[in-house]
C-alpha cells in the first residue's frame, strides 16, 4: 500500500492555484456590487436627510409670510418685489427655482451646492386642496409645494403646506363635550358646534398641554352622520414625525367641512413618547388640552378641554 504525503514547503499544486483563482473572480464582483450599493445607500440617504432639512427651512419661512402682499389689491398673485430678501407674502415665491439654494436673505446655503430648490404657489378650493389649482387670486387658500433636487434632477423630495387667509376672529365653535379614551387612554376626543351662522372649512389644528411629555400621530374628523376619516398623519416617507405640544398641524389632504349649526367629533390619536420611531403609548389622563381649531376666513379662539 502507498501513500502520498505531502512536503508542506510544496506551496499549492497548479490545478488549486487555478481553482482558487476561478473561486475568487467568481466572488470578487457580488461583494463588490454589495459594496457599492452600501456605499450608495449611504450617500443618498445622507443627501435624503439634507434635502429634507433644506426644505424645512423653505416651508418655514415661506408660511411665515403674510397671505398675501398688504400693499397690493386684495387677490393680487405673483413676485412683487424686486429682490429674495424683499419676499413678504407667500406668492412672492411662486416659480422660484434656485441652485444652490439660498437663505431668506438670498446668501448661498454652504454644503448646498449640488442641490436646486424649486417652489410653486396654486390657489386651491377649500373643497379640495390636494386637487387641481384654482386660478390666480381667486380663493382663500394657497398650497405651497417646496421641491428639493439632486444629481441632475433625478432624485427629488417635496413638502406641501397649505396657507389660509386669517382676517378675523370669532367665537364660531363651542365646545360641547371631550375627554380622553382608548385602552390605555392614548386618545383625545371633543364634539365640537358650528354657531356662526354659516359654513367653515377647518384647516389647521393646534393642540397645547404642559404634559406629560408626548406626541400624536394622527387626527381624524367624525361629521354628524357621516363616516369618519383622517385629515392628518404621521409620514415617515416624507419626514413627517409626530406632533407635539404646540405644533400645527395643516390639513393638506382635505379640509373639514362644517355647515352651520351642525356637529363634528374631532379625535387626535396614539399619544406616544417619542417623536419619531416607534415609542410607547402615553397615558393621558388628568391633562389638560387647549385646541385651537383654524378655519377660513377667520381664526377661531382657543378653547380649553377639560382633563
């Protein structure tokens, strides 16, 4: 019987050099295709996050505008002024497209320059403001798209906000009942009536509390006699987190409708602890709520829900 044995300062016989040499150049391009697809995902979403910052800041400062411009004739649409830093109402920056983008003084945004900005100004129906633009100065209500591109225009984000007309104020809703439910008493519910003699559209919600510390994450309108829906909610796609205390939620999808003398239960759901992420359910029995619901043309006063 023989047996071979190997002399281990022979190195590798030609036939496993070949064969390491085919294993290799077979793993080589996935690992390097699952490398490059990692390193890619990691640059967009970095330049995700950044676009989404900028166009925060946009959407702030274009709603911090003046509905329209107090010098001109009421229903007047368009850029009147001559300069970025000039802006004063909202449809001053209806078609302005910037790269790189720039701050409401119209200085360069550093870090920003592989960037474009492009916003549109639309008067819309209050019936509808998520449909098709209403002509030019003709309704109280103005949706704000802010764009945000990158690498050529083929990746983008988009916020959209809605803008109202505030002209007035006016004891128009009367609180009638709330408190809170929900199995561990996560949700706020009131029953509100429409006594100003005529129909609204509800566009903003506002609700304030000193605490406990938490965050809603949807509204939902209940119409006497009529199905419920939702009117706002927590998207993670479009970095939109939960609400606090304090913030104002805009009903972009659909303004609620409320004809005179009629009723409608507005329900603000799953309180949680945190912001963003999944969080827990926060109890929020004992507390108290100031709602401040925003219609059109007027703003109507807060009023308080009791614990």
């Amino acid at each position: 019987m023989k047996s071979r044995i190997r002399n281990p300062n022979s190195g590798f016989s030609l036939i496993e050099v070949v064969v390491l040499i085919v294993v290799v150049s077979l793993a080589l391009p996935p690992i390097a295709i699952l490398m490059y697809q990692t390193i890619s995902d990691s640059a967009q979403s970095h330049m995700q996050a950044k676009a989404l910052e900028l166009a925060k800041g946009l959407m702030e400062e274009i709603l911090s505008k003046e509905f329209e411009d107090q010098q001109e004739a009421s229903g007047s649409f368009g850029t009147e002024e001559a300069t970025r830093a000039a802006y004063d109402d909202v449809d001053d920056y209806d078609g302005l497209s910037e790269k790189p983008p720039r701050d409401s003084q119209g200085n360069i945004i550093d870090a920003c320059s592989g960037f474009r900005a492009k916003i549109a100004v639309e008067n819309v129906q209050p019936s509808s403001p998520g449909g098709s633009a209403a002509p030019d100065g003709t309704t109280q209500f103005k949706r704000v798209t802010t764009t945000i591109e990158w690498d050529g225009g083929e990746h983008s984000l988009k916020l959209v906000g809605l803008v109202t007309n505030h002209t007035g104020y006016t004891d128009g809703l009367t609180l009638l009942e709330g408190g809170v439910e929900g199995k561990n008493r996560e949700n706020l519910r009131f029953h509100v009536h429409n006594d100003a003699g005529k129909e609204i559209y509800l566009t903003h919600l506002k609700a304030t509390w000193a605490a406990p510390e938490a965050y809603y994450e949807k509204i939902k309108v209940e119409p006497e006699g009529a199905k419920g829906y939702d009117i706002w909610k927590k998207d993670d796609k479009s970095g939109i987190p939960r609400m606090g205390s304090g913030n104002v939620a805009m009903f972009v999808k659909r303004c609620v409708q409320v004809p005179a003398s009629a009723d409608i239960w507005i329900k603000i759901e799953k309180f949680k602890d945190l912001a963003e992420g999944k969080g827990k359910n926060v109890d929020m029995s004992g507390t108290d709520f100031t709602i401040e619901l925003w219609g059109t043309p007027y703003k109507y006063q807060p009023f308080v829900v009791p614990p």
